[in-house]
C-alpha cells in the first residue's frame, strides 16, 4: 500500500478512518421523556386532548407490533445479504393461518399456524435465491402475488359455510389471553386523569401497559430483544451479519455462507406470518381478505428508517403506528396538531443542516416547513381523504430527511454462488 506524498515530498500519514458515534444508551430515555414533553406542549397549544392519552398508546401499540415484526423479519433477511420483498404476501400466509387453525385448534395453535405458513412462504423465497440464484426483488414480487391468491382460494374453500365464515373472512376465533393488574392500572389511570403536565402521559404509557395487554405483544417486544442479543452479541450473528456484508470474506474462514442466509430468510419468513398473526388474533378477532394492507411493505420501510437495527426499527414502526392511530381516533383534529409538529420539527433540521454547511438539504427542509405550517394555517380540519395518507406521507418525510445516515449491508442483495471466495 502506498504512502501519499505532498508536492514538498513530505510523507502524509494516512487519514484515520471514519468512526461513527454510538448514543448512549440513556440517550433513548431522554429522547422519550423530550418527546413526552413535546406532546404535551403541542396538546396545550392546539386543544387536541388525545395525543398522549393511554387510548392512543394502547391503540398504537398494536398498530405497532405487526409492522415491527415485518420489519424485523426484513432485518433478518438483509443482515444476512437477501432482500426479503416477499413480507408483504408471508404475512399474507400469516393472516390464514392463524384464521384457520385458531377457528379449528384454539388460539396458540393459531399464532403457530401462523409462524408456520409464514416460514413456508420465506422457504419459497430462501430455495429461489439463495439455492437457485434468483434476483431477489423478482422472487419476493411473485411470492407476495402468490401468497395473495392462493389465500384468496384457500378461504373460499375452507371458510364457506362455516358459521360467520364466507370466502372473504373466517369465523370468529378465540382470543390470545391478556394481562391486567387492577391496581396499577387504576393508580396510574387516576394519575392520567390529574393532567399533571409530563407526570400524566408517563401515567398513560404506564397504563396502557398493564390494562388488557396481550401476550402476543409481550412475545413480539420480547422478541425484539433476542434478534439485538442473537444478531450482536453471540457468535451465530456475527457470522450471519458477515454473510451480508462480505460473503467471499466469510466463507474464506470456514462460514457456511449459503445455510446462514437459508435460515435468516426461514426466521424472516415465520416473524412476517407472526406478523399477520397478530393482525389477526389481537388487531381483530378473525382473517379478512386484505388484512395486511401494505404493512410488510411498511415494515420495510421500518428497518430501513431503522439503519438496519433493531432499535431504529422499532421507532420507525411507532412512528407509523402513531400517525395511523391519530387518524383513526380524532381524525382530522389529531392530524392538524401534527401538522404543527411536523413544520417545527422541518424547520428544526433545517436549521442544524444549515450549521453542518448542508446548504441545500437546509433550504429544502425550510421550504418543507414553509409549506406545512402554511397548510397548518389555513385550514381548520385536515379532510378525511387525506387523514389515510398522513402515516405514508410521514414516513416518506422522514426517510427523506434520514437517508443521509443511512448504511445498507454492503452486499445486501447481491447474488452469491457457494465457492466464490476462490
């Protein structure tokens, strides 16, 4: 390797390499209680009461969880090299599963049935491109096209008939158990109640997280945690993240390239059914046609808010999970005040761009806010046809303005036959 030399002939030392700083941990703490705080101011100066309420966080949890576990089944996927497009039409497979074996066998066997025809679907996915070498946006395209007929034919041949049952939807099926604590709850509800700025949304998280909680969402939070501790610290997941960024590299030192890419999309694919799954057994009581509405394409876009880690991805999906769970309690009142949120925080980033001598990214950021605080302004109510769009937008504003952090696995879809590290 060369030493660059100056014109003068003297010797340059090579430039240190770019380090990225990690947040501390507490970090995350303070950005809650700082975004608590906010919330609460935006509720005393628009008069929309609901955004911090423990109804909205309740219902944004279980907004949340089926779009943080199709994002996670992606993590899994492009951590080790397969871009999984096909999460979409595993939670799908999902959504029928648990309608029909929780109808038939109960409500476990249900979420079972779920993680079961959701790892089919990533099997699918896995023989296409890990073993045949298929490109994978086109594999996961089909699969989802797959999935969404052959469900549509498996519920007309299984559901017709049945009692509350028809070829769009499945019976009612049983409900996975949920957890309580009476006193807790009504502790911090008479908390909430007090409206004691900050002290009272802190009361409502606590709240909705001891009143009818469902163990799935348990399950599904808990899960979270064991994809960061499996994927960052044990052995198996240094090797399965080195297949996504450097497969010839790790094959060279003994790695079974091709197995750990064929069992990260199998996880995928059974965290993209548990996703449907819940859509299915805790969202609602029984399978409809079209239940997922997109959100495995929205878990997609969760990870990739998420840089690819778990912690990001989860605040990219209670990011969409909130905005969705505004629109559908208040309306267009929950809505504006965001409106109000969104223009502070544009103009903010604008403003910290401008100081990083991102000119351009600052004026458009400031333009951004401009026509936001202008809408803001002059309305009163945001129309219902565009209260639907509000989660899509957001989420396009913000991968907007966070793509620049943004770093993929360097051979994240990239077609990788065994032996080609000779």
């Amino acid at each position: 390797m060369s030493v660059p030399t100056t014109v003068t002939g003297v010797v340059e030392p090579p430039a240190a390499p770019f380090t990225r700083r990690r947040l501390p941990r507490w970090w995350f703490a303070v950005a809650l209680v700082a975004l608590l705080a906010g919330l609460s101011l935006l509720e005393m100066i628009t008069g929309a009461n609901d955004l911090t309420s423990s109804g909205t966080v309740g219902a944004t949890l279980i907004a949340t969880v089926p779009i943080m576990l199709a994002g996670l089944g992606g993590l899994w996927s492009e951590r080790a090299g397969v871009v999984n497009i096909g999460l979409e039409g595993m939670m799908i497979l999902g959504t029928y599963g648990a309608g029909y074996f929780g109808y038939h066998h109960g409500a476990w066997a249900g979420v079972a049935g779920a993680i079961v025809l959701g790892v089919l679907g990533g099997l699918l996915h896995a023989v296409a491109t890990v073993i045949f070498g298929v490109d994978h946006i086109i594999s996961g395209v089909a699969i989802n096209i797959i999935a969404l007929g052959a469900v549509q034919y498996l519920a007309s041949l299984t559901f017709v008939g049945l009692p509350g049952g028809g070829a769009t939807q499945s019976p009612k099926i049983p409900d996975v158990q949920a957890i309580t604590i009476g006193p807790l709850s009504d502790a911090f509800g008479n908390l909430e109640d007090r409206d004691i700025f900050l002290v009272s949304e802190l009361a409502a998280i606590g709240r909705a997280l001891v009143t009818n909680l469902s163990l799935l969402t348990v399950i599904s939070l808990l899960l979270l945690l064991v994809t960061w501790y499996v994927l960052w610290r044990t052995a198996f997941g240094l090797r399965l993240r080195a297949c996504g960024e450097s497969p010839a590299a790790a094959e060279s030192l003994g790695v079974h390239v091709l197995r750990y890419k064929f069992v990260a999309v199998l996880v995928s694919g059974g965290l993209a059914g548990l996703a449907g799954g819940f859509l299915v057994m805790v969202a609602s009581s029984n399978y409809r046609d079209g239940q997922t509405g997109g959100r495995g394409y929205i878990g997609l876009a969760a990870m990739i808010f998420g840089n690819w880690r778990p912690g990001g991805l989860l605040a990219g999906s209670g990011l969409f999970g909130y905005t969705g769970t505004l629109g559908q309690r208040q309306g267009g009142d929950s809505v504006h005040a965001l409106l109000l949120a969104l223009a502070i925080l544009a103009l903010g980033f604008g403003v910290w761009q401008a100081r990083q001598g991102a000119h351009r990214t600052a004026m458009a950021s400031g333009a951004v806010a401009v026509v936001i605080a202008a809408v803001y302004f002059a309305i009163d109510e945001v129309p219902s046809d565009f209260v639907t769009m509000t989660p899509y937008v957001v989420t396009l504003l913000v991968l907007a303005f966070a793509s620049q952090r943004l770093r993929m696995p360097a051979a994240d879809g990239q077609i990788y036959r065994k032996g080609s590290a000779g």
